[in-house]
C-alpha cells in the first residue's frame, strides 16, 4: 500500500524510472544497429525499427517495477537495496520484454540488443535514483519535507521564539518600571 504522503515522490521515481528506461533502450538500439561494434550475423528487418518497440518496453517496465517493489520507499533506503532493487526490476523487465517478443511472434529481436538493454537500464535506473535521493536529501536539509516533520519543527521553534519573546517583554517592562 502506498502512503499518502510518499506519493509524489513515488511519481518522481516512476516518471525518472520510465525515462530512464528509455534511455537505456534507445542506447541499447544505436550500440547494436547504427554504431557497428557488434557485427551482424544476419541482416536485420526492415520492420524492427526504433520507435516500434518503445510503448512495449516502457509498458512492460511499469509492470516489471511495481512487481519488483521497486517503488517501496522507506526511511532508511541504502545503495545497496537500490542496485538490488534495479538489477531485480531489469532482469524482471527482460524476462518480460522477451515473453511479450515471443508472443507477438516477433523473434526478430537481437539477443544482444536484449543483453545490452539489460546492462544499460541496470545503470541508468540505479544512477538516476543515486541522484534523485541525492536532491531529496538537498531539499530535507533546506527545510521542505512533505511528510508532517516540518510542521512540527516549525511549531517547536515558534514555541521557542514566542518564549523568548515573552522573556523579553516581561525585561522591558521591568527596566521600564526601575527608576534611573
């Protein structure tokens, strides 16, 4: 279940996971067919284009991310769990991308495109995240938190400023009582 105040940051994570991921495929894409370091064994099809693929993918990678618990935001999340988390959700997402391949009786698809696809989106998805909790750990310490903590500092320091105001009138009354 996802808490109600965890959900914008769980739509900036989908949102960077997604693009991402597209990232990844489109580099994945451009190593394998355009740049000419892997050589082909046979020629590809004229149907296996760039943009075909890409609502499959991306659609596949939503259910593979929220199958993978990959969205589970918590206090304390490590670098670690991140790179798990990632390299779950990845091999998730190809098991997907090559069953939705199969099933479409598309077996045109590269293997290698599939292998570098994987590589590529296990570290974009795990830089992008190092980033995006780097910038919610900036915000946290300039003072914005959506969770309620923010409310109740202010609170804690409105306490302290109202009793020091308080302080500071009764001291000036008294000084404006004593004779000179």
């Amino acid at each position: 279940m996802i808490q109600r105040r965890s959900q914008l940051i769980i739509v900036w994570f989908f949102v960077c996971d997604i693009i991402a991921t597209s990232i990844a495929w489109l580099a994945a894409y451009h190593v394998r067919f355009e740049s000419g370091w892997i050589p082909f064994v046979s020629i590809p099809n004229e149907n296996d284009t760039l943009f075909s693929h890409i609502p499959w993918v991306l659609f596949t990678a939503a259910v593979a991310y929220h199958f993978t618990d990959q969205y589970k935001i918590s206090r304390m999340r490590r670098m670690r769990e991140e790179a798990f988390c990632s390299i779950k959700g990845t091999f998730f997402l190809v098991l997907l991308l090559l069953a939705v391949d199969f099933f479409r009786k598309d077996l045109s698809g590269s293997r290698a495109m599939v292998s570098l696809f994987g590589a590529f989106n296990v570290f974009t998805i795990f830089f992008i995240r190092q980033i995006n909790w780097k910038l919610i750990r900036d915000f946290r310490s300039r003072g914005y938190d959506q969770s309620f903590a923010i409310i109740v500092k202010m609170l804690v320091t409105l306490k302290i400023k109202s009793q020091l105001l308080t302080k500071i009138l009764m001291l000036w009354a008294n000084l404006k009582t004593c004779p000179i």
